[in-house]
C-alpha cells in the first residue's frame, strides 16, 4: 500500500470521527513539519509550535478534504502558510539583504526592495507564488517542488521563471523610479 493510499484511507478514517487515525498522521509526519518549519524559524521551540498549529488547522479543514492531492501535500502548504503567518507577525522578513546599512540610504533602499519583493510576491497568482517560495525560500529542489505541487518539473522550471520575471520588473520600477528620485533630491 503506497503513502498516498494510506494517508488516504487515514484521512477517510478521521472524516468519520476516528480521532485516532489522525494521531497515526500526526506521528507520521511531526518531524518532517517541524524540519519544515525550521527553514523559516531558527528556533527549535517556535518551530515545534508552529507545526502544532499547523496540525490543528489541518485537522480543523479535514472535513473539506477531498484527496485531490495528497494528504503530505495538502499538510506541507499548511504548514508553509502558517510558518510564513507567523513569521510575518513577528515582524521578521524570511528574506535576508546584504546591502549597505549603515546609512539612510541604504536604509530606505533596504526596505523598499524587501517590501518591493514581497508586495510582488504577494501578487503573483498562487502557483508562480508557491513555486517561487518552495524554490527560493524553502530551497527546494525542482524535482521536490514538482511532487509538492503535483505537476511536471517543466512546469516548475516555467512557474519559477515567470515569478523571477515579474519579481525583476517590479525592482527595475523601483530602482529605475528610485534613480530619479535620488538625483532630484541631491
């Protein structure tokens, strides 16, 4: 019996009261949540938190579960969106810049990229996002952003590309806008 054959018949087990087939899923997949979770906290006992959630919201949306993708899959983009909930109100940016701060240029520079970038990540329709997410902040391999999103790897290759092209030209706006405003001020 494959995973996917026996998440499934887990899931049908909890969708008719069973509380303790949800357990079995709990035990099956906790430390791949938690080592998920981790790429987005670097606290262990954040993480561990997180991924409880993510479990209680998984377990809350079960009754809508319809097993058009897997169970693993479902769970995963779960957890993703919790880790990325609560990095947000942390008000942590999960990406890091190597740009010059010590100066009030660089400064407002700083933030404007980063919320240049997420303001476009945030627009992209769902699967250049979660693509680009999986690849660029999960560091997944194409290959595992495939099997996540239930599609070809040339599809992913597609995705990613058109995400980084709509990243690019909102930056070029940004930086090309933020030219002249530089020189205008100076």
């Amino acid at each position: 019996m494959s995973a996917d054959v026996s998440d499934l018949s887990l899931v049908r087990r909890v969708q008719r009261g069973d509380k303790g087939a949800f357990d079995a899923l709990v035990l099956k997949y906790q430390h791949k949540l938690v080592k998920l979770v981790m790429r987005y906290v670097r606290n262990p006992a954040e993480a561990e938190d997180i991924a409880q959630e993510a479990f209680i919201k998984a377990y809350r949306a079960l009754p809508q579960f319809r097993g058009d993708s897997a169970f693993y899959t479902w769970l995963y983009r779960i957890a993703i969106n919790t880790a990325k909930n609560a990095v947000v109100s942390r008000d942590r940016s999960p990406i890091e810049y190597d740009l010059d701060r010590n100066n009030p240029e660089g400064l407002v520079l700083t933030d404007e990229i980063r919320s240049t970038v997420n303001a476009a990540i945030e627009a992209l329709p769902e699967d250049l996002r979660t693509a680009i997410v999986l690849r660029e902040l999960e560091g997944l391999s194409y290959e595992e952003i495939a099997a996540a999103m239930d599609c070809p790897v040339g599809t992913v290759r597609s995705r990613i590309f058109r995400a980084r092209e709509a990243i690019d030209r909102r930056l070029r706006e940004v930086f090309e806008g933020g030219l002249g405003r530089a020189e205008e001020l100076g």
